[in-house]
C-alpha cells in the first residue's frame, strides 16, 4: 500500500490555510506546479479529489476535510518527534510556543520571564495572549505547545499541571455601604450592580460559580455594564458603576492602586480559580509541561 508523504500532508494543510495554489505554494516554499503535483498525487492515493478548484479560490470536499482532519494529527506528532529529539536531555530549549490568558499574563509573566530566562537561557519563547477558548483551539491544532489558563474549563484532549490557585476577592466602590467589612456576602454581589468582563473571558464563568450566581444574573441588556479587561473593569467599579471580583494575583500585583475601590474577601465557598499549564495529551512536551510548572509556581 501507497502511503502519503509528510509533504503531501502538508500541502493540504497549507491550501486550507491559505484557500489558493499560489499562496499555499509561497507559503511551502515550492512552486505552484510542485504543489499541484504534489496534491494530485495525494489525490491518487486517497482514491478521489481533495479540492474543489473555482475561481473564488480552493474548497476543500468532503474528503479532503476528513484527510486534514487526520493530516493535521500526524503533522503535529511529527513535529512532536523532531522537537522531542532535539530536546533530549535538554528540556525547554530552542522553540516554545506558550499561549496565556489575560486574566494572567500582565500580572504573573512580568514576574515568570526573567526567572524562565535565568533558568533556562537557551529556551525561544514565543507567547500568544488570547481567550481560553481560542488558545485550546491553538492548543489542539499543533500551533501552541503549552497554554497558561485557568480552571474549572473542559479539558477533554488535553493534560495538565497546576502552578496555583487564585482566589477570587470582590471589589466594590469605596464608598459602598460594606466598604468597610472584613469581607462581602455573595448574595450582597447578586443583588447589586454587578459587572463582569465580557462573554468569552473565563473569569467571568469562574466568578458566577463560584458564589453559585444565575449566569441569566450577569448577561448584559441595556441597563448593564461589561468590561473587556481587567483595568476597565476596576475603573468601572471605582466610579461608583457597580461591584464586580478580582483575582488576588491581579490585586496582588498593583491593579487596584490607583482606584477609588475596596478590595476584600468573598464569603464563599472555595471562591477561586486554579491556574495550570496545559498541553496536549499524548504531546511529547509534557515533560516541559510540566517543569514549566513547575518554575512557575516558584514566581
């Protein structure tokens, strides 16, 4: 039996990318008509087209989605393979691509990159700061070998390591009537004006559970507010708009510092989120999953 070459799986991962020859061929650094050729001979051994060809551009038919689909995991165990090989014995050196959430990376790499460059001065990192949703998909398509995000989240596909919990802390006007207590009841945060990052930020879901608030609570309509980062929301809070919880690794690091808010604990059960460093299961980077772990929770 024929089998497809590396390249030839390559080149239909390429024209999925880039929906035409040309481009798909600039991109794999071969001429259009290596490309071509190599794409109709997959089309031999797979015993039928791959693409549709149309003047709007390259579409995939359905066998060539369920190939990439397959494409797409070999690819990512071969480069797996190269990666692991040339790692051996020396983990967390040459190229890493690490996605982070931005609920942590202003306030954990600031601390996190100096301590990774000290201790592993030979490591490339490339970083990429996205929501969980978008870096898992990353994460699952061999463009990410680790991503720095928060739990609980599915995790279907994927393994972990922890670096830490969070715990979650709410903040309210400095002028609000429980300013001044030890700490804020959950139900006093559902029965006031709440504000809460946007849909899509994990946090947001993260805050809602923990003090077991209705979601249907925090969805925005006319009369609501929601913030798209951390800063915003603090400001929001400070002017009086509303309460809203922050992580402590946020407070921790200055965010509430110059805000007319008060900080203090929830009382709540367990009100936190556990920071971990996820990958791939089966990925041959789990080792440096894992010591990057573990380096982290020494930040």
């Amino acid at each position: 039996m024929i089998l497809p070459t590396l390249r030839q799986l390559q080149y239909l991962k390429l024209l999925a990318e880039h929906g035409s020859f040309g481009k798909a061929a600039e991109a794999a650094h071969v001429t259009q008509p290596t490309l071509s050729a190599g794409v109709q001979e997959l089309e031999k051994i797979l015993g039928g087209p791959v693409v549709d060809r149309a003047r709007s551009g390259v579409i995939l038919t359905a066998l060539g989605e369920a190939a990439l689909a397959k494409a797409v995991s070999i690819l990512n165990e071969a480069e797996d393979l190269v990666q692991s090989a040339r790692n051996a014995g020396q983990p967390l050196t040459g190229r890493f691509r690490l996605g982070v959430i931005p609920t942590v990376a202003p306030f954990l790499l600031p601390k996190a990159l100096p301590l990774l460059r000290s201790r592993f001065p030979k490591l490339r990192l490339f970083l990429r700061e996205d929501l969980t949703h978008r870096l898992i998909a990353l994460l699952k398509a061999g463009q990410l070998d680790a991503a720095l995000i928060a739990l609980p989240y599915d995790m279907s596909g994927l393994a972990h390591a922890h670096v830490s919990d969070d715990e979650l802390l709410a903040a309210l006007p400095s002028s609000h009537p429980l300013a001044n207590q030890a700490a804020a009841p959950a139900s006093a945060m559902e029965s006031d004006d709440l504000i809460l990052l946007e849909d899509g930020h994990c946090l947001r879901d993260h805050a809602l559970a923990a003090c077991r608030i209705n979601p249907s609570r925090a969805n925005p309509d006319e009369e609501s507010f929601a913030a798209t980062s951390l800063p915003t929301l603090v400001q929001m809070v400070g002017s009086g708009l509303g309460v809203t919880f922050l992580p402590a690794m946020a407070v921790a690091a200055g965010l509430t510092e110059t805000a007319d808010v008060a900080v203090m604990p929830l009382e709540a059960a367990h009100p936190s989120r556990e920071i971990v460093v996820a990958w791939r299961s089966g990925s041959s980077r789990a080792l440096e999953g894992r010591l990057l772990a573990e380096t982290l929770r020494g930040v």
